[in-house]
C-alpha cells in the first residue's frame, strides 16, 4: 500500500506553494514521489504533530498548537490529519 493515499498527494498539490517557490510536483505520481524523497509524514493528530516536532529536536517551546499548525510545513488535510513536509 502507498504510504501517502489521494487525500494527501491532492492537498500537498494544492498548497504546496505555502513551502515551496514554486511548484515541485504537477502530478500525484509527482508528488508521491518527492513526499518520499523528503521522508515527509502524515499525523493522525495534532498531538503527533508536536511530538514530532520534538522529536526533530525543534524548539517549539512557548508557542501554541495554533502556532505550531500555522508553519509552513504543516499541511492540514480535510480528514483531521497533517501532512509534515521538510522543505
């Protein structure tokens, strides 16, 4: 099974350029494939959206979850989830 679904190889499509420049990907096959090489990651929740950020060693300490899902590499997805993308 792929590890990003339509979901989120749609939603990184759509707002990539929230990280990037410019686009990196036109297509989900695209897409899937630069997700991979930057070993992006889908949450659950927002929770694991801030353990991850810790456990990148990420100083993240004194902001609020609003915060921490307003930077540039977190893309909400219409299910609740998050996609992190390292730029």
């Amino acid at each position: 099974m792929d590890q990003f679904d339509n979901e989120v190889l749609d939603t990184f499509l759509e707002n990539q350029l929230q990280l990037f420049p410019e686009e990196v990907a036109e297509t989900r096959e695209e897409a899937e494939e630069f997700l991979e090489d930057c070993m992006a990651v889908v949450c659950e929740n927002e929770r694991e959206v801030k353990e991850y950020f810790e456990e990148e060693g990420l100083d993240i300490s004194g902001m609020s979850m609003d915060d921490i899902l307003e930077q540039s590499e977190v893309f909400s997805l219409p299910s609740g989830r998050f996609l992190i993308v390292e730029g």
